[in-house]
C-alpha cells in the first residue's frame, strides 16, 4: 500500500515538472510571438510561435489572436504580393509547412491543424520541357481554410482548394477542389465520405 501510494506521488510530481517545463516553454514562444508584433505589427497578443524553421518575408504574414503555433513551421512567401493570413484562435502542430505565391492563403478562425500538415495556393507550372520543374513559373490559385475547419496529420492541402466551414480532413489526405461546409474529406486523393448540416450531430 506503502509502495502504490510512493508510485502515485511520483508520477503527480512528474506531471507536475513536464507540465511547468512545458508552461515555461510556452512562455518563451509569447515572447517570439510579442517581438513579432513589435518589430513587424504583424500579430495580436495573446499568442505564441515555436521556434520557425524558416519564414521568408515575414512581414507577409498576418496573425491574429490566440494562434498557437508548435515549433518547426516553414512559411514561404514567395513575394511582395503574396501572403498568408490565419485567423484568430488557431492552433497548428509542429512541422507546418505553408506556401503562399502572388495571393493571399487564407486559414479562417477556430481553426485547429495537426502535425505535419502542408498548405500551398501555388503549383509549378510543367510544360514537359527539358528543364527543371523548379524553373517554370509558380501558377497561384486562391486557397482557402474556412473557419472551424480541423485537419489531420499529415495532410497535404494543394493549390485551388477550399474548405467550408467546420470540415474535417482525415488524417494523410491530399485535398484539392471546393468542398462545402461540414464536409468530411479522407483519402489521397482525397473524397468527400459524409456532410453534416450545422444542426446534425
């Protein structure tokens, strides 16, 4: 009894250490994310940013309240005309990668993406030339999150896409096309399987 009651004890200071580390991890993101409006205007407070792998161009992008990012997100904006907005209330896991190419990408608010998940409003034109994919033009099309949508890990959304609001997207989908709201989309490529309606349980 002795020894189960020295077990629990040690598994609540465990939780309580991981959970302080993790708090003071957190701590240090918001203050990223601080420096982030302060130099670039770019976010609203309350918010944090785990450490980026990269982000070019930084100033394209627009955060708004309550984003919650996980570390290691690669954010490519390609130019002066291009640019990622994310709503407020967003939370998005660790590994994001996001390109955005002569428009505006569009993540909505209440959004929640998991890990690992890649966006694009872009594709590389391929003429079936000699050369490289990498050196024919960027095609943009305008790519949508809509509010309260939740993606899955390892989903890939490419270019043209757009979510209503409240879909769901399984978890390893390629997505591309119109789906409306409440839809839920699985598989690669990716299908719509079931739509609810807003008073559909």
């Amino acid at each position: 009894m002795m020894y189960m009651r020295n077990m629990h004890y040690g598994i609540g200071w465990e939780r309580f250490w991981g959970s302080l580390c993790m708090n003071i991890t957190k701590l240090f993101w918001a203050v990223r994310a601080g420096a982030y409006k302060i130099f670039y205007h770019n976010i609203q407070m309350p918010s944090y940013i785990g450490k980026p792998i990269f982000i070019s161009n930084i100033k394209g992008m627009k955060f708004g309240k309550r984003v919650r990012i996980y570390p290691g997100m690669r954010a490519e904006i390609v130019n002066a005309e291009s640019k990622i907005t994310i709503g407020d209330n967003v939370s998005i896991g660790q590994n994001f990668h996001v390109v955005s190419a002569n428009s505006n990408l569009i993540i909505g608010n209440n959004v929640t993406i998991a890990g690992n998940v890649f966006i694009t409003n872009c594709d590389h034109d391929y003429i079936g030339s000699n050369e490289s994919v990498l050196d024919n033009e960027l095609i943009s099309k305008e790519t949508v999150i809509g509010d309260g949508c939740f993606l899955g890990n390892n989903v890939a959304i490419l270019a043209g896409t757009k979510l209503g609001k409240k879909c769901v997207v399984g978890t390893n989908s390629v997505v591309r096309g119109r789906f409306g709201d409440y839809s839920v989309i699985v598989g690669a490529p990716a299908k719509l399987i079931k739509q609810f309606n807003s008073g559909t349980e």
